[in-house]
C-alpha cells in the first residue's frame, strides 16, 4: 500500500516537472525568434542610406557704406533732395561711389550752391545744371553749361568734383575751399559742412 502512494506521487512530480520543462521549450523559440527579428530590423536600419544633410547657403552680408546699406543711404540723401532733384539720391549715390566721391560732400556742395533743398534755382530747373559748371554748350546764353538731362547735369557734376578736387586729395570742405572760393578764409567750409549734417540727421 504504501509503496503504491509512493509511486503515485513519484508520477505526480514528473508529471509536474515535464509540465514546467515543457513550458520553457516551447517558449524558448519564441524568444529566440524574436530576439532574431530585432539583431535583422537592426542591421537593416544600418544599412539604409543615410540623406546627406543639405549645406546651408551662406548669406553675403551686404557692403556697408558710411555704415549704412546702399539703399539706406540713397533713402537718406533723397530726404534732403527737394524740387527738381527729388528723387534722384541713387544717381548721386552711384556715381559718387563710383569716383570715390564722398557722397555727403558732393550733395552737400550742391545744395549750397542750388538751394535745393528748398527750391532749385533756373540754372539747374532750366538747364540740368546742379553744379555751377561753365561749358561749351550755353544755357539762356549765359556761360553756364546746359545738360540734356538731369542725368547728365549730376554725372557731370560729380566728376568734375572727383578731376579737379578729390583725385588731388581736396576731399573735404576745408581742403577743397581755396581752390573752390578763390579765399581760404570765407565761409563757405563751415556753410557746406553744415549741409552733411543736415544730412546725416535724418
């Protein structure tokens, strides 16, 4: 008798251990499968081509003239430009930067000259001349230069300034003034840097 409950509980516990045993072999490929399927999702995502990131293109900063912009300069002579040269700084601006004029001198110079800051006198309303200059070709009869356009009068203008003044490094109102005047003590230096503060300001 108790050799049968023996054996009993001898198949009862193998019986248990096959269940367990059993249970670990059967879910030991499903581990084993997946464990596969994550190293093959890795090595393909190794593989793939990786997008060569695109260069960011480089943004010239614009030239600065005067510390400002070509724009934001011309925008600031031409608020001191009235009458019949409104509107025309970006001619005076390119031209002098191209001669290395100064800019603020040569529009300064015209505006005492002109008044045109207010009002353009005849001279330049009736014969394109911004400058003063005498040539050949008459305006009204006088010996004063008439231009075609307005155009030309200020091209004209400012190379003249750049021949007889700049080239010779008489750059500045005070350098300029004797040969310009004729009088090295009047005061017309003082009057011409007074107009490139003006204009500066705004």
């Amino acid at each position: 008798m108790k050799k049968r409950i023996i054996y009993g509980l001898l198949i009862a516990l193998l019986i248990v251990v096959i269940c367990i045993c059993g249970d670990k072999v059967i879910k030991k490929p499903e581990a084993v499968i997946a464990s596969s399927e994550l190293q093959e999702a890795n090595k393909k995502e190794s593989e793939e081509i990786i997008e060569p990131v695109a260069e960011v293109e480089e943004i010239e900063e614009e030239p600065l003239y005067y510390g400002l912009t070509y724009d934001a300069l011309v925008e600031q002579i031409n608020k001191s430009l009235n009458s019949t040269v409104s509107g025309y700084g970006e001619v005076f601006v390119s031209k002098s930067l191209e001669l290395g004029v100064d800019p603020y001198l040569a529009v300064a110079i015209m505006l005492h000259e002109t008044g045109c800051m207010w009002d353009c006198s005849n001279l330049v309303k009736k014969c394109n001349n911004v400058g003063g200059m005498k040539s050949g070709s008459y305006c009204s009869g006088s010996s004063y230069g008439k231009f075609n356009t307005l155009e030309d009068g200020i091209n004209a203008y400012i190379e003249n300034l750049y021949r007889n003044y700049v080239s010779q490094g008489l750059n500045t109102p005070e350098l300029m003034q004797r040969k310009y005047t004729g009088y090295s003590n009047s005061s017309w230096s003082s009057k011409v840097n007074n107009y490139i503060n003006i204009i500066k300001s705004k």
